[in-house]
C-alpha cells in the first residue's frame, strides 16, 4: 500500500549548489506535489559524509566522493507526500547521469558520476537512516493546505 505520508531525504550535492541549482531543484519537488517538512544549508564533514555513505566504504570510487561532498555547502530536505522514496529516485535519474533520461534532474543537468548534483533516499529503511543522521533535531509538524488537492 503507498504511504501518503512516505518521507524521503534529498540532498542538493556540492555541485548542485555552486551552480545554483538549488530553487530549480526545490521547484521541481514543489510542483510535482510534495510536502517539504526540512530544510538546511550546511558545510559538513567528512566523517559525517562517511555515515551518509558508509555502504560505500571501502569501494575505490569512496576517498574521492567524501572528498567532493565535503568540499562545499549542501542543501538538506525532507519531502514528504505518496511514495515518495520511488519517485524521489525517478526524479533523479540514474546513478549515471548519462544514462538518466531527460527530464529528470541529472538528465537535465549532470554529465558525470561523481557529480551527480542532487542526492536522494534508495529505500524507506535509508530515508530514515538520513533523516536522522541529518535531521537530529527533528522536522517541522505543519499542516499543508495543498494536500487537499495533491493526494486522494
Ligand atoms: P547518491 O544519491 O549520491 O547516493 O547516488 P546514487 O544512489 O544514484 O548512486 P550510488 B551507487 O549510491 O553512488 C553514490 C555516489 O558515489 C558515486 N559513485 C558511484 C562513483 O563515483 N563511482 C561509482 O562507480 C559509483 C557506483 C556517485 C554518487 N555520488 N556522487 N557524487
Ligand atoms: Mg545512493
């Protein structure tokens, strides 16, 4: 059964952000018709990069992508709204820009793999893995007039 509630953790890469993708990247999550619940710019550190990806540890491609995600700010979202992990995904595109159609974020703008420009959840149990690790303080409880008009 989709969750009208399902909350998924995106994230604006360091790329994303330097090439001042990020209203175009936060209206596309608006318009599609999600709930944003958190929202924060921040520099962080490798270790905290390295809990963020600790299922990458240890593969070659790891000491360069902390590298790359802790060299400047990221933006830090929830978005909340029916089965929003999936289709946080879909707006992504592939894990290979190249291979992302057009019409998803890294289709429209990304080239290469370690500069993929948006970051977003794999699955339900990863989503609330990174909310917490990035959201220790919690989200924002509010009632938003649009669902109404959004979800059934
Ligand atoms: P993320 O949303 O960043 O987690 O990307 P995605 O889930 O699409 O892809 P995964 B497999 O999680 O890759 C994480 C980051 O590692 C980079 N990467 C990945 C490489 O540089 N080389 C590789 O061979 C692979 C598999 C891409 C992702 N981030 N960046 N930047
Ligand atoms: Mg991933």
């Amino acid at each position: 059964m989709a969750n009208v509630n399902e909350r998924t953790y995106i994230m604006i890469k360091p790329d994303g952000v330097q090439r001042n993708l990020v209203g175009e990247i936060i209206g596309r999550f608006e318009k599609r018709g999600f709930k944003l619940i958190a929202l924060k710019l921040v520099q962080s550190t490798v270790e905290h990069f390295e809990k963020h990806y600790a299922d990458h540890k240890g593969k070659t491609f790891f000491p360069r992508l902390i590298k790359h995600m802790a060299s400047s700010p990221v933006v830090c979202m929830v978005w909340q709204g029916l089965d929003a992990v999936k289709t946080g995904r879909a707006m992504l595109g592939a894990t290979d820009p190249l291979q992302s159609p057009v019409g998803t974020i890294r289709g429209d703008y990304a080239l290469a793999v370690g500069r993929s420009t948006c970051h977003g959840s794999d699955a339900i149990e990863s989503a609330e893995y990174e909310i917490k690790l990035w959201f220790p303080e919690g989200v924002v409880q509010y009632t938003s007039a649009l669902e109404t008009w959004i979800q059934e």
